[in-house]
C-alpha cells in the first residue's frame, strides 16, 4: 500500500487535470549515488500494474518497484530551495544528498 498527503493529492490533481493519462507513475530504477533511484512520470496503467487511487488522483507502481516502495508515502513539499514530489520510503537504509537515490533493505 502507498499513501498519498493531501499536499501530493492537491498538486496531482493540478498535473493530472492538464493531462490525458490515468496517473503519476513511480517506479525505482538501478542508478543514481546510492545505487537506486525514483522516476515519475505521467502515464497510463498497464494490466499489471499496481493502481492506488486516493482524492480523485491515481499512482501507478509496477510489480517490480512495489517491493521497494510497499508502505511509503508520496509527499509534495513546497519549499524555497527543494520542491516537489518526495518518497518518504521506510524501506530505505541509505539516502544519498539528492534525495532521489537511496540504498534499499531489499535487493
């Protein structure tokens, strides 16, 4: 399961509105400093992939990266020097500067 803050709902229903597509992908890739990394775009579901709906907007996960992402959060932090969408991720035994690469306790 993945939750959604009501910040990443509000601003998801802002990008998806503008959009044709069903949601926000989220997927982790092999890269980055630490050895993973997080990718989003906006697309459509597949028949195998993982939807989890939340205030009117839907997040897509693949098979594959569920299992690094199982139990995490999709934020939007507006911030003066760093905003956007942020994984707060419980799977997660290192985290690089960047914020978008990590070290998993799966692999």
């Amino acid at each position: 399961m993945i939750h959604l803050t009501d910040s990443a709902i509000s601003h998801l229903q802002q990008l998806l509105n503008s959009r044709e597509s069903s949601g926000l992908r989220l997927q982790v890739e092999k890269g980055g400093c630490a050895g993973y990394q997080y990718a989003m775009k906006v697309d459509q579901a597949q028949t195998s992939d993982h939807v989890f709906s939340s205030g009117g907007v839907s997040l897509i996960i693949d098979t594959e990266s569920l299992a690094y992402l199982d139990g995490s959060t999709l934020d939007y932090v507006d911030a003066l020097n760093d905003s956007g969408f942020k994984v707060l991720n419980p799977n997660v035994t290192r985290s690089c500067g960047c914020g978008t690469s990590f070290e998993p306790k799966v692999g």
